[in-house]
C-alpha cells in the first residue's frame, strides 16, 4: 500500500489520541522515517516484505483513524529525517526512565558512534552525569518524585520484589537454559580478580548468598551482574541476558499462591508479566542476620530507550511545542527532508535507484 495510507493506521496505533496534532505529525514524520529506513535495510528482505505490522517494525491497523491523524500525515506528506544527507534511523519506544540511550550502548556495532543522532540525553531535572555507577543508579531508579519530560507515564518508574524463595527459583530456572543459549556470557571466579568460562548445570547455580548490578551504561541500561553462590562467584554480561535472567517465568508466576507483581508509579500494578519493562534497572537487597532475604528491583522506563520517548512526544504537544521542536529533542542535529528531493540514497535495491520508487508512488 502507499506509504501514506499505510501511515494513516500506524500513528493512531503508536501514539493515543492525547498526543493531539502536533504529537500526531511529530509521530508521523517518526514512522514515515522508519518504515523507509527498514526498507531500505532490506531487514526483512528475505521474506518477502518491507516492514511488520508489529512492534517488530510498527504497529499497524491496531486502532482506527481519525481526521486528525489524516491532517497530520497530509501536513508532512513525505517529509522524513536526514543526517548528513542521508535518512536516519528513527528509533522510538514508549518510555523513558529519565535519561536516553545512545544507540551505541543498546546495539554493538564494528564501527563506534555510527548513529550520532540517537545521543545520550538527560531528560530529567536533575543535573546527573551519567548512571555508570550503581549506588546513583539505584538511588536514581528508587526516586519516583523526579520531573522528566515523560514522568507522567505510569512506566516512569516500577519495582518487584522476590522474597528469596522466588529468588532462587527464578535464577536456576533461568540460567541453564539462558546459558547454553550463552555460554561466552558466563564466567566463573577463579582467583583474585580472575574470571574463567563458567560451566553451567541443569541444576542451576544452588543458593544464592549476594546479587548485584556491577555494571550499567551511561543511561542505566544494565551490562553486567555478580551471582554469588555457594557454588562460586559468577559474572554475567549482556544487557538482555541478565533482563531475562531475574525475570520469573510465567509458568512459575501462575504456580505461586502469592502472586509476584510489578507496581508502577501510575495506574494498576502487573501480574503475570512475561518480560519486565526496560533494561534500566538496578537492584536493591535486604538481609536478615546476614544471609540475603530478598531483592527488589527498582526501575525506569519501557523499551530499549533510544531516539523517541513516546510519552515525551505526548507531554511535549501538550505544552504546546511544535513537531519540529519535538522531534529534535530526541534526534540531534537532523535535517527534515522531502522523500522526492532526497538526493543521497547509497542503496541498491533492486539495482535501481530507490528514489525511483518515491516518485512512483512506493508501496510498503
């Protein structure tokens, strides 16, 4: 379908109707960019299609249209996003813990710095360097009272906690599937300060004497975590991994007569969730004569955290910015560009030019 109508069912499916006019271009112009930067990516070439109608890409025909959003998308027909000439990489997630991460700490690549417009920004009105350290982490996910530019989203800030029953059964359920999946992402003290390859059993890792976040990125996400167990002292690395690591299954959620719960600042608190929001987090541990008892893990935010804070957009608009102010809050330095007078495409596809597809009314 013609990438215009196509965008007449994905802003109202991202964004809600309180985002208002200028939310809904500033949305538009976000999704526009993206669906021809996945395009062009040829991402999902291989099967045969340009983009998903899912959070994979976007999500497309979940709610209807209305006359505001058909006014937005006419108001920025073919406009999308440059950086030096070339189109961006437009990034954007639902919620942000404050701080935004740079594409550089979510996705490794060869190169460093490879999409400078998807910075490290601090939203908050706390002037905090960064959140590498985890005492500033913790004490900065433990404080629900901070301004940002989306702390009204009920996802600014959650928490769970696991009493230490719970706590061993999510990690040994987790790990030994997690790590054969992941061997490099486990290491085993060995003396001093040395860490060799660890070896993980089905049994898992037995009783847990200590756990903690020992490395975060500049904006919280988490990198690294120490298991101290009877067994050893262990170093887990990977952002996702050590997510999915004290995240409690959902078969083992519904087996628990005490429901495990993640409360958010605002609106209900979540039960038997698969995932937990974001990676930015950090945990806080409580111990009883000596011997941890429980952990409660203290976050911000939902989504990878790069480019577009969703909930900023809608606070943005309401405040009365226009979509242009908007978007560069959270894409520096970039240039608005129309898609029939972009110049720098460096893609073959198809072995044809791509702006020969602009101008013949492209199809997603």
């Amino acid at each position: 379908m013609p990438i215009e109508d196509y965008l007449l069912y994905v802003v109202p499916s991202e964004v809600p109707y309180s985002a208002g006019v200028e939310g809904y271009k500033a949305q538009a112009v976000s999704a526009r960019t993206y669906a021809i930067s996945d395009m062009l990516s040829g991402r999902f070439a291989k099967y045969g299609f340009h983009v998903d109608d899912s959070t994979y890409s976007q999500v497309y025909n979940s709610q209807p249209t209305n006359n505001i959003v058909k006014n937005a998308v006419k108001e920025t027909e073919s406009l999308v996003m440059t950086y030096n000439g070339r189109i961006i990489d437009a990034k954007y997630y639902s919620t942000s813990c404050g701080f935004g991460a740079s594409y550089d700490e979510v996705w490794q690549e060869k190169e460093q710095n490879t999409k400078p417009y998807l910075s490290f920004n601090n939203y908050t009105n706390k002037e905090i360097k960064d959140l590498t350290d985890d005492t500033t982490a913790l004490t900065f996910f433990k404080d629900w009272t901070i301004n940002a530019i989306d702390s009204s989203s009920p996802y600014f800030r959650w928490k769970y906690t696991l009493n230490y029953s719970n706590l061993i059964n999510t990690i040994n359920k987790n790990i030994y599937t997690i790590y054969k999946n992941n061997p490099k992402a486990f290491k085993k003290k060995w003396i001093f300060n040395i860490y060799t390859k660890a070896t993980i059993t089905q049994d898992g890792i037995g009783q847990i004497k200590d756990i903690y976040i020992s490395k975060h990125s500049p904006s919280g996400l988490v990198k690294e975590m120490m298991l101290i167990s009877e067994n050893g002292t262990y170093k887990v690395e990977g952002t996702n991994i050590i997510k999915r690591l004290v995240t409690p299954s959902l078969e083992y959620q519904r087996s628990l007569k005490s429901k495990i719960e993640i409360q958010r600042l605002g609106g209900n608190s979540i039960k038997e969730f698969e995932s937990i929001p974001s990676a930015f987090f950090s945990i806080d541990r409580e111990f009883k004569s000596g011997n941890l008892s429980s952990i409660t893990v203290y976050g911000g935010g939902y989504g990878h955290g790069v480019g577009m804070s969703q909930y900023g957009l809608i606070e943005r608009s309401r405040i009365g910015e226009n979509y242009k102010t908007i978007l560069s809050t959270f894409y520096k330095d970039i240039q608005y560009t129309n898609l029939y007078d972009l110049k720098r495409f460096y893609n073959k596809c198809w072995g044809v030019d791509p702006a020969y597809f602009f101008t013949k009314n492209m199809c997603t």
